[in-house]
C-alpha cells in the first residue's frame, strides 16, 4: 500500500519531481508522512507553520490517518498584497 505526495513550487524543484509514492501501514497518520518527507529532504522547508496540508483535496490535520491511495500534499503558504 501506498500513499502520493504532491510538491509545488519550491519543494518541486528541490525534489526534483512532482509526486513521490510513499508506502504505509495500517496505522499511518500524516504526521508520519511528514516526519518521512522532512527526512528524505532535508534542505525542504516543511512545518506545520509553513505549509496547508491536504489529504485528497480537503484540509487536514497530522493525526487524520491514511490509506491506500490517497494523494497528500503540504502546500506552501502564498503571501502578497
């Protein structure tokens, strides 16, 4: 089983790619998936301060639990005005 992780702007071109598939468990919760990412890039800038996570589209929250398939992605904040 496995989950997508989407990447956007600035996370996409240190990545180096738009979409990685990450595998999970039963028990897998966004907050691991985060803790993953966070390791396998290092120089991304990802927290929770920083970025809108979603889970299929909908915001969501690092306990949601997750399951075969579903896409995530930690948007980054946009700011302007």
């Amino acid at each position: 089983m496995v989950v997508s992780v989407n990447f956007f702007g600035l996370q996409r071109k240190l990545t180096r790619t738009d979409t990685i598939q990450v595998p999970l468990s039963n028990k897998t919760r966004v907050g691991d998936i985060l803790d993953y990412i966070k390791e396998s890039y290092p120089d991304l800038p990802l927290s929770e301060d920083t970025v809108l996570i979603t889970v299929n589209n909908h915001v969501s929250s690092l306990d949601q639990g997750l399951r075969a398939n579903d896409q995530i992605s930690f948007i980054p904040h946009i700011g302007g005005g």
